[in-house]
C-alpha cells in the first residue's frame, strides 16, 4: 500500500510554437521575435471623380460616403463640389487594389471613376 503522505509531484511546461520552453507557473516571458514592416514601393493611387450632367449632387455625395469609409459628410459634399466646378476631384488616395474597390463601387452607384498613380 502506498503511503498517503508522500506527494507527488510533476512538472507541467508550456511549450510553444516558436518560443522556448517554459515552465507553467514561471512569470517569465519569453523573448518577442522581431519583426520588419515591409513598406510599399507601390505608388499610391488616387481616386478621381468625373463630373456628369445626370447624377443629382445628393446622390454623389451620399454615393461618397457609402462607397469610402469614414467619409464625412463635409469631405463628400467638399469632392463633389469640386468635381461639378472643376470637372473632376480626387475622393482619396490609396494603394491600387483599394483604388480599384472604390473605383468600382462609385461605378456601381452610377458615378463615373477613374484611378491613376499619385
């Protein structure tokens, strides 16, 4: 028979996918890995809002504000003003995939886009 005032005792340890292997109950923190921010070399690209003869202005602007995140009201009223004065004005800049997003997004609002690099 086993005598019942003996303890036992065993090691549990954590072991992780890239770090090393540390004991359960340890406070230590295992070192942070390094890590680069690759920049872009893409140039970024800007969003261009045509002028059109049939889009009423409320609906460029609240087309803006669907279609860009975090377009305020002003900035759209601001883009679509200028487009309608000047003939065009660019919405936003940003790298080309999202470019291309916006781009077809106005598109789909019946505005007429266009990207170019910055």
């Amino acid at each position: 028979m086993q005598d019942r005032s003996s303890k036992v005792h065993s090691k549990v340890t954590i072991r992780g996918m890239f770090g090393p292997t540390l004991p359960a109950s340890s406070t230590e923190t295992a070192p942070e890995e390094k890590t680069q921010r690759r920049m872009s070399t893409e140039p970024p690209y800007k969003v261009i809002l045509h002028n059109d003869d049939h889009t009423p202005m409320d609906h460029v602007v609240k087309a803006l504000r669907k279609v860009i995140p975090r377009m305020s009201l002003k900035r759209a009223v601001s883009i679509m003003l200028e487009a309608h004065t000047k003939g065009q004005a660019v919405a936003t800049k940003c790298h080309k995939e999202l470019a291309e997003l916006y781009q077809e997004g106005l598109k789909a609002e019946g505005l007429v886009a266009t990207i170019e690099p910055d």
